[in-house]
C-alpha cells in the first residue's frame, strides 16, 4: 500500500508538471516513515527483552516481504520502476534499528546480518534498477561505520566485502567493454567515492580482501585496482622510494606476509587441485604441465579466453606452497633455492606456453 501511494503521488506530478517535487516526495516518506516507525516498535517490543530470536525472526520476515515486492515490482514495471519507496524504507528501518538504545545494541549484529543479506539477494545483477539506491544504502555512513568498526572481532568485514564485489561483478563486463554511458559514469564515480571513503578510514579492510576485490575486477581497470592496492595498514610507514641505494629486498617488513582473508582455493576444481597438489609434491601426473593452458583457456574470444579468477588462484597458491616448501627445509626464499623444483616448472610453463594474453594475466 505505501509504495502504491508513492507511485500515485509521483504519477500525479508527471500530470501537473507546476507540483514541486519536494512536496511530493515529502508526502511519500510521510506514508513510508510512518510504515517503517511502526515495524521499528514491533521489532523492539516483539517477544521478551531477553529474547532476541523473536526479534530478528520478525525483521527477517519483514525484509523478505518487501524484498518479494521489490523484486515482483522491478521485473513488471521494468523500465517505469521507481527506487524512491524502497530505498526510503530501508534507510529508515536501519536508522530506527541502530539507534543508541539497549534494546536495539543486543540484536545489534543479527541485524546487520539480515540486513546484508537482504542487500546481497537485491545485488545489482538480480535488481538493475535499483542499483542506485543500493549503492548509496550499502555506502551510508552509518552502515560502514556498523559494518566496519562498531561490529566487535570484525564479524561484519567478510558481509561487506560480499557486498562490494556483488558491486564489482556487475560493474565488470561494462569496464571490461569500455561501455561507459551516462548512468554507468555515475555509478563507476559512485563506486570510486566509496573506495576513496574505505582507503581514507578503514585501509585495513582494503588490505585483507583485495585479492577478492582485484579478482572480480577486470585488468583494464586500473584506477579502481591501484586504489585498492595503495591502500597500507595505519600503523606501518612506508619506505621512501626515493631513498638512495633502497634495496626493497633488505627491508623488515617484506618477510611478513600479507594477510588474505579470501578463501581463493575455492574457485578450484576438486580434480585440478588434486592434480595441483600431486604434481607439487612428486611432479606426478606428467600430463599436468602440458594440460594447464587448456585447463585455464574457456573460450577463443579475444579478451576473454582465460579463466582469470583461476589463473589468479593459481599463481597464489603455487607461490605460497614454495614459500612453505623452503621453509619445511630449514632454507629462505631465493633464486638458487626456488630454481628446480615443481613449483617453478608450473610458473615456467606458463611464461612460455601461453599467449600474449595469458601471460598477461599471469
């Protein structure tokens, strides 16, 4: 009934053009705020105070309704959908929902949950025409800072990184195409700001997940790479690259290892991992190394003929198994140590036998 009231009022200005549209969209939130303020009180007042499962049992509820109707609405209306109604719900129900009481601080993380699960099922690719409002809902100050720094033991970290590379993957094949009209400048300027936010307040995050974040995001992109991969923990100082006779190899820091959070074994064919793992210990079966370009290739389509995330996982695996294997040795990572082994076959093969493309990517 609240988004068919808002569809009438802004029905009623594209008739008379005279209407300000300030009125119009404050008749809408009447009738919305109105709705969200009563499912508030509901979920706060539902059940014992102790009783947190009532809670979120109902809000859960609550979000996959209109999720159910956004979504009905989306593919109906198709091009005549309006964001307004639901965008207008959301932020309030998760203003209402976060603010400074008792009540709400218990449930606090389950709400979050349900509310990045909801923002996961209307990802851009399941509801481009609310992409919109679902960036600016996912980049609000308020959920970041709940997200990303309220949340204890950073529980909220892995929910939103989801969220932004739901965001990445549906950005991808127009930056892979260069197919950058208008609506899409704005969103790629959007996604840009909100990039520009987390490398200024929680670089951190940035670099625990840009594995994830780079593999979803294609290698002509490099603006959106290079903000990511600039991004350094706040409590370590870089080295100034203008120092004379720097020698990167000699610094302290390069023995510690990067921390990613992305399980990127998982992109992984159990049969090709299992081979993977043979050949690394007894460069058994022979036929790996010859197979690896056609394992990796998925099509003939210039641009497109590899398995990036897989190359990618690849190459990171290999890489920290031979670290690993020398250590196991009792010896440190060098070109005499690292020369004859399985490890350096694999990344050998793949510098000579694949194309320009595919050592591209490698």
């Amino acid at each position: 009934m609240c988004v068919e009231i808002s569809y009438r009022a802004q029905a009623e200005q594209q008739h008379n053009p005279a209407a300000s549209a300030a009125i119009i969209r404050a008749k809408c939130y009447h009738n919305l705020d109105a709705f969200v303020r009563l499912i508030a009180l509901l979920v706060k007042h539902s059940g014992e105070a102790t009783n947190t499962v009532t809670k979120i049992n109902l809000l859960n509820k609550v979000l996959g309704i209109v999720v159910g109707v956004l979504i009905q609405d989306h593919d109906v209306r198709q091009t005549e959908f309006q964001q307004l109604p639901y965008h207008r719900i959301f932020i309030m129900l998760l203003l209402e929902l976060n603010a400074p009481e008792h009540v709400l601080e218990t449930i606090n993380f389950q709400t979050l949950t349900a509310f990045c699960n909801t923002f996961h099922i209307l990802r851009p690719t399941k509801a481009p025409g609310f992409v919109y409002a679902w960036l600016e809902l996912i980049s609000h100050r308020i959920f970041i800072a709940r997200m990303l720094a309220h949340t204890p033991q950073q529980k909220g970290w892995p929910m939103y990184a989801q969220l932004l590379i739901d965001l990445f993957k549906y950005l991808a094949p127009f930056l892979r195409n260069v197919e950058l009209n208008k609506p899409m400048q704005i969103l790629y300027k959007g996604t840009l700001r909100v990039l520009l936010v987390l490398l200024h307040d929680f670089p951190e995050f940035l670099c625990d997940y840009h594995y994830g974040f780079c593999d979803v995001i294609p290698p002509n992109c490099i603006q959106l790479r290079n903000l990511i991969l600039s991004a350094f923990p706040r409590n370590m100082r870089l080295p100034d690259p203008f120092t004379p006779n720097l020698k990167v190899d000699m610094l302290s820091e390069i023995n510690i290892a990067p921390r990613i959070l992305t399980n990127f074994t998982g992109v992984m064919p159990s049969q090709f991992k299992k081979d993977l793992d043979s050949y690394l210990k007894t460069r058994s079966p022979v036929t790996f190394l010859s197979e690896l370009r056609s394992n990796l290739q998925v099509s003939n389509e210039p641009g497109n003929r590899y398995n990036i995330q897989l190359i990618n996982a690849l190459v990171l695996y290999v890489g920290t198994q031979a670290i690993a294997h020398i250590h196991n040795k009792g010896s440190t990572p060098s070109m005499s140590t690292i020369t004859h082994s399985a490890h350096m076959d694999i990344f050998q093969n793949l510098a000579v036998d694949l194309d320009t493309e595919g050592r591209y990517l490698f």
